[in-house]
C-alpha cells in the first residue's frame, strides 16, 4: 500500500488546477504585459484570478499581489511593515516562537538593522493569545506577526480575536496563512487582517505561486525591482498558467471546505486516538483546536529520521516537521517553543492528510507504526536503560 501523508509540505495538484493551466501553456501563451490580442487574453486571465482570489479571501481585487509563494509574500510584508515602521521612528515588532523560517530569518535580517523583535511564547500546546498580544504591544510597535495556523503541530490561532487588539491599538497586522488557506475559513475584513500570505501548493495547486493580500493604503517595499508588473510592486512577467492554477484550486477548496474539513477530522481523530495508545508517546499541538488534517507526535526513545526511513519502506510518505528544515540536524525549533526537551524532539513524526486519503489507509498506518516503533526502541541502549530503570522515561 502506498499512502502520501505529508500534505502539508506539499499536495497532488487537483484535476481542476491542471484543467484550468493547460490553455495558458499551449494556446494562450502572450505576455499580459503586451497589449496585442494574446497579450490581452492573457491579461484577462489574470484579471479573473485575481476576482476570484479576492472574493475567497473577502477582499478587493487590487489588494491582491500576486507572488512565487508564501516565503516571497512573508518577506515583503514584513519588510513593507518594518519600512513604514522605521519611516514613523517605529522598529518593535511583534511575532511568536515557532513561525515559520520565512519569517523568523525575515525578522533575524532586520534585528540586523536595528529593529527589535518580541517573540511571545506559545506555551505546552502551541498557540498565542490577544491577550499576550495586548500586553507585548508598546507605542513603538509597528507590526504583528502572527501564523495562522502551525506548519508543523497544527495549532490554529485566534486570528479574529489577534487582529482585533492590533486595530484598536493602530498596529499592523500580518498572519501567514500558508497552512490555513484553503482549510480554515478567512475573511480578510471581518478578521481584521492587515496582510495575509499563502502558497498555491499547500492546497492542491502548482509550486512556485502563491499571494499576498495587502490591505488598500498600505505602501509595500519593492523586493524584486524591474517592470510595472503587479501595479508595481512586484517585477517580472507573472506565471499565469500557474496564476490560473492556484485561482481554480482555491476556489475548489474553499468550496469543498466544510465537507473535507469533516472528513478529516474524523480520520486525524482515530489516528490520534491509536498512536496514543504506544506507551510514551505525546500529541503535539492543541488536540482540539488544530488542522482538521495535522497528527503530530514525539515517541520517546527513537529518532524520527529512522522512523521516517522504516516507513517509507513501508509505502508511507510522512514527515518530522517542515520540509523547510529536513536537511538540519537540529531538533524542531517548535518543538522546542512548546517543551519538548531535544531528545523528545528529535523523535517526532508528523502525519498531515488530505481528502485523498481514506480509512483504510488510516487502519494501515496504525498498525505499521506502532510496529516500527516497537522495533527501534528494541534495538536502542537508550531505551534499554529506560525500561529497566536505570534511567528515567521522559514521557510517562
């Protein structure tokens, strides 16, 4: 059997994503920037993505940037909202412990510059309050940053409640929603989300694309300087065979949201439920509020790589935690955020489903796992030690 479980570095793309792209590859092919007939053609296209982008998100059209993913669109609202900070004698901004890199090396970059960053701590299951928001704010803040959800242990913030203090404090709010978008709900508006990232990708569309909604009247920080692509603020010809891609992907997600967010939850439910079951076993993240599709959990006395090997000679595609980071040698940075000691983190796995995915599946994993589990501790001193009491388990 063969079971892909790592949707959140990355998914199949849909039937209707591959449907929608082929006419911009192969026929309508002009640059949108031209102004002869292929050229527009091409344009129009661009113009309805956008229109449909906008509406999913509860947006305007015009604040939607169209970029190469969600590390692009975290970048530059980071920088925009430091610039217009610094511009106003502002450098304080406020993020959390375990955001993605894209953001943390993005506010490392400028702590270089003089900039001071507060990172809040998210406490045993992963999640940041308003209130802890509320708090950190200061008069020289001049952006909050804040994940939607949690790329690794799936912990979804209460964006609404965040967005609402940074309003009626006037500070800049950003969240990036690369995990959330096409899975959680968004209203731009009614959230009070002053910028908002995600990436094509993560819900069933093509690599490379993603985009940034940018709230009307926020002046954006050019990364990428050249042509008036963008309105400006983004140069380069745009992708529109993957624009188009991302547009019908989106739609189709946020359409089926409800019914594959209950499917999901079901399938991560009984999953969570038979990997609790292995003696010294932890879920990472809150166990309710989380990603209908996220299963995270550290086992005591085995390393994740191992494990990730074993299962994949098993035919099961699963991961330790962002794919951003796999080739490191360190342990999770949020796993570390949340408490886990590093012995405990170097021994994680994360399970991320998808639609796609079935019970079946589901039932097969929960005996492979378990199994292979079983069989690294078997071999391991460490574990050894630890059952007969000459050294103490961590995880009781």
């Amino acid at each position: 059997m063969n079971i892909y479980v790592d949707n959140a570095a990355t998914t199949r793309m849909s039937d209707a994503a591959v449907a929608a792209m082929m006419p911009y590859m192969q026929s309508v092919y002009g640059n949108p920037s031209s102004l002869h007939t292929a050229g527009q053609e091409a344009a129009e296209a661009l113009v309805t993505a956008r229109e449909e982008m906008a509406a999913l998100l509860g947006c305007e059209p015009r604040e939607i940037i169209f970029t190469s993913g969600g590390s692009e669109a975290d970048n530059q609202a980071i920088v925009s909202a430091a610039r217009i900070g610094q511009r106003k004698g502002k450098k304080h901004i406020i993020s959390s412990a375990f955001e993605h890199h894209a953001v943390l090396h993005t506010l490392k970059k400028l702590e270089k510059e003089g900039f001071e960053v507060t990172l809040l701590e998210v406490g045993s299951v992963g999640t940041v309050t308003a209130a802890q928001v509320a708090e950190a704010i200061r008069e020289d803040t001049c952006l909050v940053t804040i994940m939607y959800a949690n790329n690794e242990i799936g912990s979804v913030m209460p964006i609404a409640e965040i967005g609402a203090v940074c309003r009626e404090k006037g500070v800049l709010f950003h969240t990036d929603a690369v995990q959330a978008a096409g899975h959680l709900a968004i209203d731009v508006k009614a959230q009070n989300i002053d910028m908002l990232s995600l990436s094509a990708h993560k819900f069933h569309g093509p690599k490379g694309v993603g985009a940034l909604y940018v709230r009307k009247g926020i002046l954006l920080t050019n990364l990428i300087e050249g042509g008036a692509q963008e309105r400006g603020k983004r140069a380069g010809t745009e992708n529109v065979p993957a624009i188009v891609g991302m547009a019908a992907a989106f739609k189709e997600a946020c359409g089926l949201r409800e019914q594959n967010a209950a499917y999901l939850t079901a399938l991560r439910d009984k999953l969570i439920a038979g990997l609790s079951a292995i003696p010294h076993s932890v879920l990472n993240g809150d166990p309710e509020n989380r990603l209908p599709g996220n299963v995270h959990f550290c086992f005591e006395g085995i390393e994740g790589e191992s494990l990730l090997l074993l299962l994949d000679a098993k035919g099961i595609c699963a991961s330790s935690g962002s794919a951003c980071t796999s080739g490191s040698l360190e342990p999770s940075h949020v796993l570390l955020a949340i408490g886990r000691p590093h012995e405990i983190a170097h021994g994680s796995l994360r399970l991320s489903l998808c639609p796609e995915n079935t019970e079946e599946q589901v039932d097969y994993m929960l005996k492979a796992i378990p199994e292979v589990v079983a069989y690294l501790r078997g071999m391991s001193p460490v574990w050894r030690d630890m059952v007969e009491g000459r050294k103490e388990f961590i995880i009781k």
